[in-house]
C-alpha cells in the first residue's frame, strides 16, 4: 500500500498537534519559563566576564534541561531528535562555560554563534513541517531570529562580546518562549 506525500505530511500534522495538544499546560508553564529567563539575560548584559560566564553557562544548562524535559514524554513526536539534539548542546554549551571560566568570552561568543546557528535551522525545520497548524509562523520567526543573531553576534566579535551576548540570549530565550507558548496556547483552545 502507498501512501502519498499529502497524507503523510497530514499524518505527521496530526501527530505534531497531538503531542502539544496533550503537553499543552506543560509548554505553556515551559513558555513562560523561557520568557522570564530571557528577560532576565537581557536586563543584566553588563556584568563582569566572569559573572557573564557563569550566568550564561547556567541559562543554557537550565534551557537545555527544560527542553530536554519537555521532549522526555514526546520521544515518538516528529522532529524529536533534532529538538532534542538542540536541547543536548544548550546543556553541554552550559558545561562547557561553567568549567573553562577562563576562557572568557570570546569562547562564549564563538559557542553561542555556532549554538544559535544551529537552533535557528532546527526551528525553521520545524516551522517549515507544522506549517498548516495555528501560530507556525511564530515558530518560524523565532528560527530566523536566532539565525541573524548568530550572524549579528559574529560581525561584532570581539569588541561588543560582553554586552551583546547577554542581550542576544534574551532575545533568542524570548522569542522561543512567546513562539512556545503561542503554539501550545493555539492548539489547546482549537481542542476546546
């Protein structure tokens, strides 16, 4: 029996929407939890390198962690093992940090370049895949985002490093948190 590439991306649709749809208050909570972290990267970008550091390598170990908590009940979703692969270099970006404090930010630029990079094309993927659903342009303005972040980020290096960093992570925890919660809040009120 085959199946044609309409009704496959319709299955996959439905699947997408499902595993939000059941996850919907756990996303919405994840959402908000990104959008305050983000803020708070935003509002402190000048805080010495070291404190930088520290802040940064600790945002991304508990972003990677909430996402990697968040994807621990959706392993069978589509898309899981880019989401994840991404939640996996938030945490190791993180530790990294943490242990080679010395390194400064310069490091720091160079990862967060290559970490935003890389979650850029994994939510424009993703966009691109649960484009019928509500709100996938959130999904797809928030890849795009990080994308030119990380673009943004590498032309100033090394001289704006300090305070762009912080204000660049806001944006980008921002943005992923409002895109988050725009999609879990859509589908949990089309299933009302």
């Amino acid at each position: 029996m085959t199946i044609s590439l309409d009704a496959a991306a319709q299955v996959y649709r439905e699947a997408v929407r499902q595993s939000v749809r059941k996850h919907a208050t756990f996303h919405l909570v994840e959402a908000a939890l990104l959008v305050v972290t983000g803020i708070f990267a935003a509002l402190f970008p000048l805080v010495s390198s070291a404190a930088a550091v520290v802040t940064f390598g600790w945002l991304m170990v508990l972003t990677g962690l909430i996402q990697c908590l968040g994807l621990i009940s959706a392993r069978h979703a589509p898309n899981f093992w880019l989401q994840f692969t991404s939640a996996v270099l938030a945490v190791l970006l993180g530790i990294l940090l943490l242990r080679n404090l010395g390194e400064g930010l310069l490091l720091l630029s160079l990862l967060m370049v290559i970490f935003l990079m890389i979650e850029g094309i994994s939510k424009v993927v993703f966009a691109m895949t649960i484009r019928p659903l509500p709100t996938w342009a959130w999904t797809l303005v928030s890849g795009l985002l990080s994308i030119a972040l990380s673009l943004v980020l590498l032309a100033a290096m090394p001289l704006a490093a300090l305070w762009l960093i912080g204000l660049i992570l806001g944006i980008n925890l921002i943005a992923i948190g409002m895109a988050l919660g725009a999609l879990a809040w859509a589908v949990r009120q089309s299933a009302a």
